[in-house]
C-alpha cells in the first residue's frame, strides 16, 4: 500500500502523499483495535459483538492481514466447540461422568465460553475428583488389610457416582472380601426401605458386629433407632388419644 501511495505521489505532483499516508496508517490502527475488540468479544461469548468488529475491521481496512488469521482460528474454535459439545452431551446423556473427567482439559478449554455447559463441567469435575480421593483412600487401606474401611470408602464414591465404572471394578475386585459385612448392610437397607426399622436395626447390629468401627453401621442404628423410638411414641399417643375419646379415666401417675 505504501508503494502504490508513493507511485501515485510521483506521478502527480499535486497528489498529499503524506496525508493520504497518514489516514491510512489511521485505518490500519482501527482496523487492528476492530479486531482486538472481536477477539475480546469473542473470548467473552458475545460472538454477535465479535462479529461486528470483525466487519468493521475490514470496512476500516480491507487488506488487513490479520482478519484471514482471525477468521481462521475462529472457525477452527467453532468446529471444536461444536465437537466439544456434542462429545459432553452423549456422555452427559449415557451418564458417563468418568469418560468426561478424563477428557477435562480438552473439554474445559472447548467449552470455557459455553454458558450451558461450562458450569455442568465444573460440577462434575468437582464430583469426580472427590471420588478419586475415596478410590486412592480405598486402595490405602486395602494395602493397610482394611477390606471393610475401604469398602466403605467406595460406598461414600458410590453416592457421589452410582455408575462410575472404576468404582464398581473395585467393588467388583473387593466385594469377595466383604460379603457377609454387605450381605447384613444390604439385608438392614432392604428393611428399612420395605418400613421395617426392627428387622433393619437387627441387620445393622449384626454389620456392626462384624465391623465395629463401621461407620455405615452405626448411622444406620441412630437412623432405625430414632425411628422406632418415634413409632412408639406415636403409639403411645395413639392409645392415649383413644382412651380419652371413651370417656375412661386417664390412671394417675404414681409417685
């Protein structure tokens, strides 16, 4: 551009070089702000902002070098976002939170400016990184030969990802081990979902006895414990109730 200013420059004397010279150096500066502008809007996700600038920087200056570069990289982040997407949503959709813990810096990156998705992201890389700390903590007190401290381990992981397929291999790996602490700790969970909490309190007595220092164990005995206790109130006031609603006498405590 500069040459073909100074060509016309020598060819008509009259011709403002140095003003023609310096208006462009002005558009060149604009359109190069234009485009920063762009890319800073596009880093955002105002891609419509983005666009914009990208026009008015080639309105400013047609030539621009930079805007092929630009528009290039764009459309390259456009074609992994979109793939980023698609992957994260299958695997959202099959609840395979694992495979997207895997692939987190390449997803992350992919979907920082995704308003949807980005935050989902967060939320399962927070989760999937706690059940790492129960896996490597699982597998600590397996080498300590403490089956049962790690399968509780592993149960805590299995809240956070019921379907979390390096969980379930431990367990899987584990579970010949544990047996019959798991079969009292499923038989008592059985009984307490069917609204047993008797039966469901002898099932949990019986883990413990197995393994006193569970702790699955001794929730599961204050939760049916505190059940029953409120049953047999509930009972109590029950019959209390009834006997006032036929008139007899309510007996006087003793002192």
């Amino acid at each position: 551009m500069d040459k073909l200013v100074a060509e016309i420059g020598l060819g008509a004397k009259d011709f403002r070089t140095s003003e023609v010279t310096s208006a462009l150096r002005a558009a060149q500066r604009m359109s190069t702000l234009a485009l920063y502008a762009a890319q800073q809007a596009a880093a955002a996700g105002d891609f419509i902002r983005a666009q914009e600038g990208v026009q008015r920087a080639a309105t400013l200056w047609p030539l621009n070098p930079s805007i092929k570069t630009y528009t290039e990289n764009m459309a390259s982040q456009v074609d992994l976002g979109s793939q980023a997407a698609q992957l994260f949503d299958e695997a959202m959709k099959r609840g395979d939170l694992r495979h997207i813990y895997d692939q987190r810096s390449e997803l992350a990156i992919a979907l920082l400016s995704d308003a949807t998705r980005s935050p989902v992201l967060k939320s399962v890389i927070e989760k999937l990184s706690r059940v790492e700390i129960f896996l490597a903590q699982a597998q600590e007190l397996v080498a300590q030969n403490n089956a049962f401290a790690a399968w509780e381990a592993l149960e805590n992981a299995v809240q956070l990802t019921p379907n979390d397929v390096a969980v379930n291999q431990r367990r899987g790996e584990l579970a010949p081990r544990v047996a019959s602490f798991v079969g009292k700790i499923d038989a008592a969970k059985r009984h307490e979902e069917g609204g047993r909490p008797a039966a469901a309190l002898t099932q949990w007595l019986s883990a413990q006895d197995i393994y006193p220092a569970s702790s699955l164990a001794r929730l599961g005995i204050a939760r049916v414990s505190a059940r029953l206790l409120d049953d047999l109130t509930s009972e109590s006031d029950r019959k209390l109730a009834a006997v006032k609603a036929a008139g007899t006498p309510v007996p006087a405590k003793v002192e």
